[in-house]
C-alpha cells in the first residue's frame, strides 16, 4: 500500500495511506509518521478480517496449499 507523506506547517509530519479511509498520523520525524501510520492500517486490516469484511491488499500477503 502506498503511504503519502507530508510535512506540516508546525514542523510535524503526517503519513496518509488512502487506500484506507482515516489512516493518518502524525509524527515528529518522516520515519516516525510512516511507522505510525504502517501500524494503524495493519490494526485496521487485521480488524476488518476478524469480522469478515474485505481487507485491500491482503489477497496478494498469504496463500493457502491445496
């Protein structure tokens, strides 16, 4: 998934992924906001597949042998 980056007004850092309605966050370094928002998508994907619902990207993580 494509994370955006971008760097605020006050000197913060915000990491978007929009692929996932909400996954923002902010941080005080690039490399902080990137991690933060890896961490919320990978809470919400496990989230969505816990309740069955469809998670973007994860057909192309795991397989299953016949």
């Amino acid at each position: 998934m494509q994370v955006e980056v971008e760097r605020e007004d006050d000197g913060r850092w915000i990491a978007e992924v929009p692929a996932i309605p909400g996954a923002m966050a902010y941080g005080a370094s690039k490399a902080e906001a990137v991690a933060r928002v890896e961490a919320l998508v990978l809470r919400v994907l496990a989230d969505k597949i816990e309740h069955g619902e469809e998670a973007p990207g994860i057909d192309r993580v795991f397989t299953v042998a016949a």
